[in-house]
C-alpha cells in the first residue's frame, strides 16, 4: 500500500504489524514486539517494532539478519507515511559518533564498535569522560539562559545525537512550557531513539527530521521543521560538538554562516567545538599526529578559529572553556581544563 511501497522489505514490515497486533493502516504505537524465524540457508530474521511514529500514519521498523557468514547484523530503518519513503542503514559494526558520544555520557544504545573507539580515545586522552560531561552541562546552561533570560521559545538543535537526560526540549519547556524544538541528526539509530525526542509539552511542539548538518539548505527548507519553527522570530541555533565533523574550516565557516543568515534579528547562535588549546604539550603532539595521520574523525580547532564562527554577533561573555562559560560552581570545584578538550560560547544576531 502507500506506506510501504518504497520500503525494502514489504513482507517484514507486514510481518512487524502482525505481531503487534495491528493492521498496516493502524495508527496506534505497539508495544515493543519481536519475533524469530528462519529465513533460509540458516539465517535468522529479527523484526522488531522500534518507535511510536513520527506522525500517526508512520512506522519505524528494523530487519536485523544474523547472517553466519558474516559473523555480523544489518540493520535496515525505513519511515513511511508519505509514500516516498527512504531507507537508511545501521552497520553495528562501524562506529557512529552519536553512538560513541552516549557511550562516553554512559548511555547504552550504541554497539561495540563505538565502545572501542571511545575506549581508543580514552587511552590517548583520559579526560574524555570528564569532557563530554562539561560539553553536556554546558548545553544546560545555555538552554536555560536562552529560554530564560534571553527570552528565546525556539531552538533548532542540529548534531542532536542519542536522547540522553535532559534533551533541549526538556530543558527549555521547564522555563517555558510552550518552547518549541527542532531536532536534526544523520544517524539513523538517533531516528529509532527518537520518541524519547517528540514528548513535548502540550503548549509547546518538538520534530525530529534525519538530515546531515553539510546541507544546511536542505535543513532550514523542510517542512516539518517549518511547521514547529517559525524562522520570522527569533531563534537559538545549536551546534553542540557537530561542527568538529567538518574537516574544512571554509567549509565550516559557510555552514555556520549559511544558518545564521538565515536567522532573524534577536536569534543566538550556542556552539562548541573541540579543542586541545588546553592540552599539556605531549597530548596535543599526539592528537596532531593522529590528525596528520588521518586516524581521527573529529577535527580540532584553535580558540581563535571556534570564536571566529561568531564574527558579527554579540558574544554572551566570552568564548571559553566550555566547563567555565556560566559556570555556576566556584572555580575550585570545576574540572581542570586540560581535562575539558573544547571550547563554547553563545551570541546574539544584532
């Protein structure tokens, strides 16, 4: 039917709604159901429903083939409800940055390619824990003073990552109830995770869309964003250790500048990026090394080059060690900073 013609595998996504007890058109959201069976040549196909849908008429389904030649799983996400479909797949065996992140905030969706990178990481720099920490809280903070005191109900959050505690929207409607989010990220298993990103408030409203932060056109032109965030007023960009994934810096620069253009008057731009300024000599020797190497997949900049992203905005305080950027604990009671590898900041569209 028009849910699934462009799904690739009709029979599993019907197989899916049969165990839930549901018909393809039914729009209610199953419980988590699985089931087992051979699917030839000794092979084992897992359907599992994943996630509420998006809207009513969607469904998120996952095949996962056990294939014992390959000693590995493939696992398919499809979204329907328009009838046009895509298709995206999730390599378990191939590390995802979204899934390594929440590995290293302690969370358990990702896979044991992602624990290994993060544990790579770990070894070379052992303040990674600490880091992602201050990164998080950081986000906190300037939510919170964005819907606050700024006075800001819109955010579009591009780099979503994993939901963990305290996403933007949860964060932001505590101070306004009616605060409406954007969610954007490129990894599909973000998708799959992504009702824990949709329990909005009833005033306010929340989506998620499956882009890639390279074509920020493609962003600020869909629809569903279009329907929860009005680019007429104000609005708070956040670019939360996304841009480190852009290796080149004229191509960061005009993405950040691509958006922020795109903003009216009154918006703010909240950013960090990673950075080894604070590194003791010997860690930061290493991390050029592995850069020249091409062993790393996320790219530091200099304090200089992150504070460059805000150019013709006004700065909120200073770019600064993102575990310091309104910190409200003493400095005594703060992380070293060279175990806080980024720098952060936020700043308003005059």
């Amino acid at each position: 039917n028009g849910h699934t013609r462009n799904f690739p595998a009709h029979a599993a996504l019907g197989k899916a709604h049969k165990l839930a007890g549901r018909s393809a058109s039914d729009d209610r959201c199953p419980r988590e159901r699985a089931d087992r069976h051979h699917a030839g040549s000794g092979k084992m196909l897992w359907i599992l429903i994943l996630i509420c849908p998006l809207r009513a008429s969607e469904w998120v389904v996952a095949e996962y083939w056990d294939r014992a030649e390959a000693g590995g799983a493939t696992v398919y996400c499809g979204r329907m409800g328009d009838g046009e479909g895509w298709v995206q797949r999730i390599d378990p065996e191939t590390m995802h940055p979204a899934r390594r992140y929440n590995y290293l905030l302690g969370g358990k969706d990702n896979f044991a390619a992602d624990r290994a990178s993060g544990d790579l990481i770990k070894a070379a720099f052992p303040g990674v824990f600490i880091s992602v920490t201050e990164n998080r809280r950081f986000l906190q903070r300037a939510v919170r003073h964005l819907a606050g005191e700024a006075g800001i109900d819109q955010f579009l959050d591009i780099g979503t990552g994993l939901p963990t505690a305290d996403n933007t929207h949860e964060i932001a409607q505590r101070v306004n109830p009616a605060a409406r989010v954007a969610y954007v990220d490129n990894d599909p298993m973000v998708m799959a995770h992504s009702r824990a990103l949709l329990t909005s408030t009833p005033q306010g409203r929340t989506c998620y869309v499956e882009q890639d932060l390279r074509r920020p056109d493609l962003i600020l032109a869909d629809p569903e964003i279009r329907e929860v965030i009005d680019l007429g007023r104000p609005v708070a960009l956040m670019l939360i250790a996304v841009l480190h994934f852009i290796q080149d810096d004229d191509e960061a620069r005009a993405i950040v500048a691509r958006l922020v253009d795109a903003l009216p008057s009154g918006s703010y731009l909240a950013l960090t990026h990673l950075s080894v300024d604070t590194f003791p000599p010997d860690l930061r020797a290493d991390h050029d090394r592995r850069a020249a190497a091409g062993q790393v997949d996320a790219f530091a900049r200099t304090k200089e080059q992150i504070t460059g992203f805000f150019t013709g905005l006004d700065p909120v305080g200073p770019v600064e060690v993102v575990s310091d950027w309104h910190a409200e604990v003493p400095p005594a009671q703060r992380p070293r900073h060279e175990d806080v590898a980024g720098f952060g900041g936020v700043a308003r569209k005059p």
